[in-house]
C-alpha cells in the first residue's frame, strides 16, 4: 500500500465512532502509543496492564476484556508498517 493511501485509510479510521482500544507491548504501561494517540481522531482506550504482577497470557486477555468498559472486544492485530 503506497503511503498516500495507508495515510488515507489511516485518517478514514480515525474518524469512525467505534473506541479503539489499544494493548500494550511487554512493559504494559501502554506509553508508547502517545504518538499514535497524538495523530488519532478517533475515541481510543488504552489498557494498562498491572506492573506489580506477573501475569500469563489467559489472565491477560481476561483483564484487557474487564478494562473495556463492558463493550463488544473485537481483537486485529495490526502488523508494524515497513520503511519504504
């Protein structure tokens, strides 16, 4: 996908009313979506996963699923962008 087009979708999504929810990498705290946070339009919900408790990927998936404020969780996984 040319990145006039990525750009588009990108800003098409932005603007939908569904809440994107976003869920950290191994550190948990979720910080480095500012960015992307910075640049969306949209409604987001970051999911801040406890950093004082080991956790495995079942309890995980079950804490992200309560942080959602009790709506439809549909999960995508988004792959990093490749440098042109």
């Amino acid at each position: 996908m040319a990145n006039g087009a990525r750009r588009k979708s990108f800003q098409a999504l932005s603007r939908m009313k569904t809440t994107l929810v976003l869920l950290p990498g191994m550190d948990g705290t979720g910080d480095l979506f500012a960015p992307f946070i910075a640049a969306w339009k949209g409604p987001v919900h970051v999911v801040r996963y406890p950093t004082d408790t080991a956790l495995n990927y079942q309890e995980l998936t079950a804490f992200a699923r309560r942080a959602n404020m009790s709506k439809p969780l549909k999960l995508t996984h988004a792959k990093p962008l490749q440098a042109a």
